[in-house]
C-alpha cells in the first residue's frame, strides 16, 4: 500500500495553522515546533480512529467507499493534470497519448519498453526542444544545491504543545480525510485481489504520522488512492519500497530539486490522469450496477471541493483592497461549506443512497443523521473558511441549524418509512400464522 503525503492536509496546515501562528509570534522555530505538535495531535487521533476502520468499511456500502475516490480520480488525478498539461501542450499531450496508448488502452509498445517511462522520455525530450526554441518556458533556472541534511529525532514539538491546542479543531478534521481516505483505499486495494487489514494499514498511517513529527514534519502522511493503477503498470511491494527510499535518500541529499527540474510538470502529470481513469472505472465497474446512481453521487461532493480550490486561488491572485461583490460572496460560501469534510460527505452520500435504492431504509437513515451531527459540529459541510469543527452556539452562523436540520429531517421520513415497512412486515407475519 503507496503512503505519502496528503496534499489538502498539507496546504491547510500551511494556511490554517503555520500561517497565522507565524503572523501572530513571527516567531520562525515556535511556528515550527506549533507545527509539529499539531502534526503529533494529529497522530494521536488517527491511532485512536484506526480501531475503527475495519467496521467502517463493513458499514458503508461499496458505492460510498469507491464513489468518493472516483471524485477524487475525476476532480483532483485528472482535472488539474489537465490543466498542467495545457500550460505545454505540445509535450504534454505527446506524452498524455503514450499513456492513454500504453497504460489506459494496455497496447504493447515495441521492445516491450514501459509506457510511463517512454511517456517521460519523450515528453522530456520535446519540452527541451520547445524551450530551446522559446516556445516554452525553460525548468531547468539555476542549479540544484546537492547536500546532505539526513533527519533526525527532536523533542521541539514539546516547546509547540500550548498553542497547538487551539487548532486542534483544525487538527481533528485533518485526521478524519485521512482516516476516510485510508478506509476507502483499504477497500479500493480488495476489490483489486489484496485484502490488507483495514485496522494495519490506519495503524501505519497514524505511526507514521507520528515519526514524522518526531523528526521536525508538519504535514501528515496517508495511504495513496491509486492501488489498482500501480497493479496494472507491474507495482508490488518493491516498488513502493523502492519509491520510499529513493524519495527520501533524494530529498535527504538535495538530489530530489534537481529531479523536479529536469522533469516538468506537463510531461509527468498524464500518469496521475491514468491513475486517476483507473480509480473511476473501478468504482463504476465492481459496485453493483444498480448502485451506479449512488456512485455517481458520491462524486459531487468533491466536484465542490475542487471549485472551492478555484475559488480560494481565484480570490488569492485579486490585488489588495479588491471586495468581492456581495452575490460572489454568497457563492464562495456555499462552496465552502460544500467542499469542507468532502471525502466524508462523499462516503456518506454515496452509502446512504445505496442502502435507499436497496430498500434499507433504516440503514439509510443511519446515514443521513450522521450528517445531520456531523454538519452541526463542522466535522462536515464546516461554515469555516478554515474547515475546523466548532460548538455551534458559539460559531454565530444560523447556517449550521438550517442544514442540520434538513437532513434531520430527511432522516425522520426515512424513519417513518422502515418503522411503516416493519409494521406492515409483521402484520402480514401474522396473518399467514408465521
């Protein structure tokens, strides 16, 4: 199973967390060490989530599981490579095709040459034409500085306890997309043929959540989405094994800077659209057919994740002084109240519509008085521009009780509906002397 770092997570500590300690102490090493105890916090809450993992992944219907990595193969594996292919299409697309030829389609290329690295090759080779001829922009700038700084073991996240404390309502919802993500891909990997322990593989998470803020990290790391790609391009255990040492002798020796010169960004990205493509069509292919509804649902949450992505850089790149109008305002805010604790909601929605169309309708409800708590804490749909839970007495956002309140109340119907069933379930019971 591929583990590495979350990238919503990853941004979110930067603004969220590192950002504002910084802009309140400027204070660089107490930023740091905030960092890395919220890091450490982080850890703690996955190893306690981990536990449950196992009856999670029971629980919720496969289109729940699947349907939220299926948006997230559509939304963040294929839509911002495609962007970044754009940026040089004359490389990026050349190497897209390789792929889609070799690794979508499965046609063997000659001499039995691997699709991806012929794909980087090539793109490599025609983005250095194109930037030769000034038709692109060169990657390469000023040389790396090769130099060895190996980690090693600080206690300084001790020194960052007493204001980490006020973001663990930032550091509680990192922990839960990440224990989510896990449980999905746990799920996503035995549908492919390896049927890992949902519990070990959250244990590793959470541990290896923990060693990184033991050694100065401040981002979390995750089990990948992805595992039915790297199955098909020949990936086994070796080969995560080998991209874990690689990535970090690499990085610990200066070399990786160097490598993400050489190597740009449209040329390299088609490959996250092929694992991006395959995520898809396993969730589409190994949910029941009947399901494809409750699939294709999971997915909109996360659709409004990656607008609210737009919107946050949109926003960012106005110059200073700008005011939104009011209406643009308004729509900003419901994407961040849409995007915030996606993975969640995706799984959530996905499984509640599945337990709908199989006529379960109390399993259904279970599903949609999740969310109603859920939403009334932050955990999901959070009002926070931020996405950290809160009390909502004290978040003075009428918003919070309104959407709680409308899925409590599609939970109640769905209630009078199985208590109606059973009712009527019974008395044909005793009417055939059963």
């Amino acid at each position: 199973m591929p583990l590495g770092l979350d990238t919503p997570s990853t941004i979110g500590m930067a603004l969220a967390v590192l950002g504002p300690v910084y802009l309140q102490t400027k204070d660089a090493v107490l930023t740091w060490q905030v960092g890395m105890a919220t890091l450490m916090m982080i850890g703690v809450l996955k190893f306690v989530f981990s536990f449950f993992g196992d009856w999670v992944r029971r629980s919720i219907p496969q289109a729940g599981l699947l349907g939220s990595l299926a948006g997230i193969g559509i939304a963040l594996l294929a839509f911002f490579p495609i962007m970044k292919i754009f940026s040089a299409p004359v490389a990026g697309l050349v190497s897209l095709g390789i792929i889609l030829y070799s690794l979508v389609a499965k046609h063997r290329l000659p001499f039995g040459i691997p699709g991806a690295f012929l794909a980087i090759v090539v793109g490599i080779l025609i983005y250095n034409l194109t930037s030769s001829a000034g038709v692109t922009a060169s990657t390469l700038g000023s040389a790396a500085s090769i130099h060895s700084s190996f980690p090693h073991p600080t206690l300084g996240f001790i020194h960052g306890f007493g204001k980490a404390l006020a973001y663990l309502p930032i550091a509680l919802p990192f922990a839960i997309l990440t224990i989510v993500g896990g449980i999905d891909v746990t799920e996503s990997a035995r549908v492919a043929g390896d049927n890992y322990s949902t519990r070990s593989i959250l244990l590793t998470e959470s541990l290896a959540t923990m060693v990184a803020a033991l050694f100065g990290g401040v981002a979390q790391s995750c089990p990948y989405i992805g595992h039915p790609a790297y199955k098909a391009m020949g990936g086994r255990s070796a080969y995560t094994l080998a991209t874990g040492l690689f990535i970090g002798i690499t990085g610990s020796l200066g070399i990786m800077s160097l490598i993400v010169k050489i190597i740009p960004e449209p040329v390299i990205t088609p490959i996250l659209i092929f694992v991006g493509l395959e995520i898809v069509s396993q969730a589409f292919n190994e949910t029941p057919r009947r399901h494809t509804p409750a699939t294709a649902f999971a997915i909109v949450p996360i659709i409004g994740y990656l607008l609210l992505i737009d919107s946050n850089t949109t926003i960012s790149m106005l110059p200073a002084g700008i005011t939104l109008p009011e209406s643009l305002t308004a729509h900003h805010n419901l994407l961040v109240i849409i995007g915030n604790g996606f993975i969640l909601t995706s799984m959530l929605w996905g499984g509640m519509l599945a337990e709908l169309i199989e006529g379960k309708f109390f399993n259904a409800a279970l599903c949609t008085t999740l969310c109603s708590v859920f939403s009334l804490f932050g955990i999901i749909h959070s009002v926070q521009p931020s996405g950290d839970v809160y009390l909502p007495w004290k978040i003075g956002n009428f918003m919070v009780y309104q959407i709680a309140a409308g899925y409590g109340l599609i939970s109640a119907g769905l209630f009078a509906v199985s208590t109606k069933r059973r009712f009527e379930l019974k008395n044909k019971l005793h009417r055939d002397g059963k």
